[in-house]
C-alpha cells in the first residue's frame, strides 16, 4: 500500500510537470513562429488573417515563468510543511492554484485547459474532508468545460496558436501538432492514473476501517466470552471456597461435637444397663454425662464464635480479632486467649483480613482440639513493611506435627497472599506458628 501511496503522488507530480512542459514548449513554439514571421516580412499579413494581436512573445514567457514558479514553490511548500498545516492554509493554497492555472489560461486566450487538472489533483490530495474536494472538483470540472477557446471564441475575439502554427512548413506543422498533443495526451494519462490510484487508496482505507471494525467486533465477542468464562470460573472458585470452608466445619463438628455425642449415646445407653444391675452407679454416671454435655455445649458455642465472619464488615482487623479473642474467653471453660496487636495499621486489603482472621482461628481451633492448650497468646506486630503474626499454645506439643486438613487449608491461604508459615514444637512446650504476610503486594 506504501508503494501505491507512493505512485500516487508521482503521478500528480508527473501532471505538474508534463502541463509545465507543455507550457514552454508551446511558448517555444510561438517564439519561433514569431521569429519566422518576421523574417519573411509577412507580419501585416499575419495580423490581417488572425483573429486579434497576441500576447507580446516575451511577456508571454516571463508571465508564464513567474506564475510556473509560483504554482512549483507552493506545491513544495506544501509538501514540506503539509502536516503542520491547518485546514484554512490548506484551503488558501488550493484557492491560489486555480488563481494561478486561470493566469495561465488567459495567457494562451483559453486554449489549454488540461491547465485545470493540477488545482483538481491538488485539491483532492491536500484537502482533509470530502466536501471541500467536491466543491473544488466541480468548480474545476465547470471551469474545464466552459473556460474553453471554442467556446469563450464566440463571444470576445481570441488569439489561435493553432493559426500561428500554419505559418510553418507542413513537416514543422506535424511535429509541432504532434508534439502538443503527445504532451496533452501524457497529462490525462498521469491525471486518470491520479484518479484511479486515489479511488483505489479510498477503497483500501474503506477495506482497512471494515477489517478494524470486524477485528474489533471479534475481540469484543472474544472478550464477551472471557468474561463470561471468568464469571463462571469466580463463581465456582466461590462455590469451591464454599464447599471447602463447609468440609471443614464439618470436620470441625464431627471431631467435636460428634466425638461428644458418640460418648453421651453409648453413656445413656450403659446407664439404662445400670439400672438393671447396679442402680447405685446411676448417680455417678448420669453426673459424668452432664459434664459430657457441658463440654460439648462449650464447643458448639466456641466453634459458632469461630466461625463468624461478620466482624470484618467494618475493616478494623485488631477490633475483629479482639472480639473473636472475647468470645471465646467468655465461652471455654479453662482457657484464656491473649491478643496483643503493634501496628500503625488497623486496616489491610480485605483478602488480607480474612486470611490472618482465618489462620488465628485455625490457629486457636488446632491448640484446643489437639493440643489441648489451656493458655493461648496471639501477637501480631509490623516491622519493615511486613506483618509478623505469632499463634504460641502451652499444649501438651510433640516431635513433629503431622499436617491435616487444617493445617493445609492453613498454608494454602497464607500461599495465596505471598506468605511464610513455619512452625515449632517440643514435647511438653507447646506450638508456635510463625507467619510473615508481606504488606506491599511483593513475595517475600
């Protein structure tokens, strides 16, 4: 396309300078003829048989020289500085093209109107929008076909190089004829391949823009289809989440409060046995099982507590945490959970939040249920852009921690936010759970 656009404005340059051509070599010819004239001594002859006196030879050439001079300097000019022009300029210089082809015509008394094609191509390669080209088109096309010797000839006298050129000898007469209308022919050839390689340039932008525009639709529709998709992956990653945190509780119940229930059952079961055959152990029994159910009426109450999401509505994790700590101080029998809270912030991304909401309550879950922790001292404290966050339990501890369910929940949630987990036990110390969140969105 670059080359098209290239051979489309080489023909409109090749029209400038075939018509300049043109020009000169028919004021070469009028020069000679003239020259010939004289010589042969039938001036007064000539100017009885020609319709009116013509131009004076030289005035002729300089004239058409300056106006030529002119019409090359503003078409450089514009070339130059054609991005920097506005449109009023542009609209100017095409106004001083027709000026100055008219000069050109009345200088050879309307006989050279192929004179018209350079404000035409002109005007269709400068001006930015389609009405402008068509206003001049047509003030061109109207000039083209009534600006015409033929025509204008009936009215006013006219000067006829055509006359002048009879005066020469027949062999002279066809080259010269021959010459002009070589010259004339070559300009329409260079203005119709103008015009077709500007229609092709239209129809290829018009192809561009359509293919832009189905492009356009086609990653609309892509994008459509990828958002949908990505509706439907947050949906089920939501759905996973869910079913994740549900497995999980129930795991929670049935570890707890199943384990609790199996033993009243079986408890209520022997106790009815005992009134068969010792009903003097039915006291001590029953008072066993009301023990049994105080335990578990203390894990329904610390697991509901743990499992309330509602206290980050606000966005205040300390708060949040501190209540949750509240809770279950207030509901567990033999335990006290102690928070301390060194941070300038109180607020963090709200997936941050609910990651350190989750991991203290996996943390305190853990040190009741396997521990068996009777103290548990929760601290978190920033320092250099990371949160350090430690979960320490008095629990009865061990060699080694064997992962479960929790524990790898746990570490999946503190993975999805760039954080570190390690932990430490010991027979009889307990475990501490070590986690570092980075604070600035980087990896640690």
């Amino acid at each position: 396309m670059m080359e098209r656009f290239r051979s489309y404005h080489l023909a409109r340059y090749a029209l400038v300078l075939v018509n300049l051509i043109t020009i000169f070599f028919m004021i070469f010819v009028f020069i000679n003829t003239t020259d010939l004239i004289c010589n042969e001594n039938n001036a007064r002859t000539t100017l009885i048989q020609i319709h009116t006196v013509p131009h004076r030879t030289y005035t002729l050439l300089i004239l058409s020289g300056i106006i030529s001079v002119t019409l090359v300097v503003s078409l450089i000019f514009r070339e130059i500085f054609r991005k920097k022009m506005g449109y009023l300029p542009t609209f100017l210089f095409c106004v001083l093209d027709v000026l100055l082809c008219l000069g050109i015509l009345f200088l050879f008394d309307f006989d050279f109107k192929y004179i018209l094609f350079i404000p035409i191509s002109n005007a269709i390669a400068y001006l930015p929008d389609k009405i402008s080209k068509t206003i001049f088109t047509l003030v061109c096309i109207v000039g083209y076909i009534f600006l015409d010797y033929r025509i204008i000839g009936l009215k006013i006298p006219l000067f006829s190089i055509d006359q002048y050129i009879q005066y020469n000898s027949s062999l002279n007469q066809a080259y010269i004829l021959g010459m002009r209308n070589l010259f004339f022919s070559v300009g329409e050839v260079f203005f119709i391949a103008f015009l077709v390689m500007e229609m092709q340039n239209i129809l290829d932008e018009s192809y561009r823009i359509n293919k832009l525009n189905r492009e356009l639709q086609e990653s609309k529709d892509k994008l459509a289809i990828t958002n949908a998709q990505l509706q439907l992956y947050a949906e089920e990653a939501e759905r996973a989440a869910m079913l994740k945190e549900r497995t999980r509780t129930a795991r929670e119940f049935h570890d707890t409060i199943g384990h609790h229930l199996t033993g009243i059952t079986y408890g209520l079961s022997a106790v009815l046995e005992l009134l068969k055959t010792k009903p003097e152990l039915v006291p001590e029994k029953i008072k066993h099982l009301a023990l049994m159910s105080d335990h578990l009426l203390d894990d329904v109450r610390l697991s509901v507590s743990l499992l309330n999401p509602d206290v980050l509505e606000d966005g205040n994790l300390p708060a949040a945490l501190q209540k949750m700590v509240d809770a279950i101080n207030k509901t567990a029998n033999n335990l006290s959970v102690e928070l301390i809270f060194n941070s300038p912030n109180t607020q963090f991304p709200a997936a941050l939040e609910k990651t350190i909401y989750r991991v203290v309550q996996e943390g305190i879950t853990n040190a009741l249920r396997h521990g068996k922790a009777t103290h548990i001292k929760i601290v978190l404290q920033e320092a250099q852009n990371i949160l350090h966050v430690w979960i320490t339990d008095n629990g009865k501890g061990d060699t080694a921690i064997t992962e479960g369910f929790g524990l790898k929940n746990m570490r999946e949630r503190i993975s999805e936010q760039h954080g570190t987990l390690k932990i430490t036990t010991a027979p009889g110390q307990g475990v501490t759970l070590y986690i570092l969140f980075p604070l600035d969105g980087g990896e640690l």
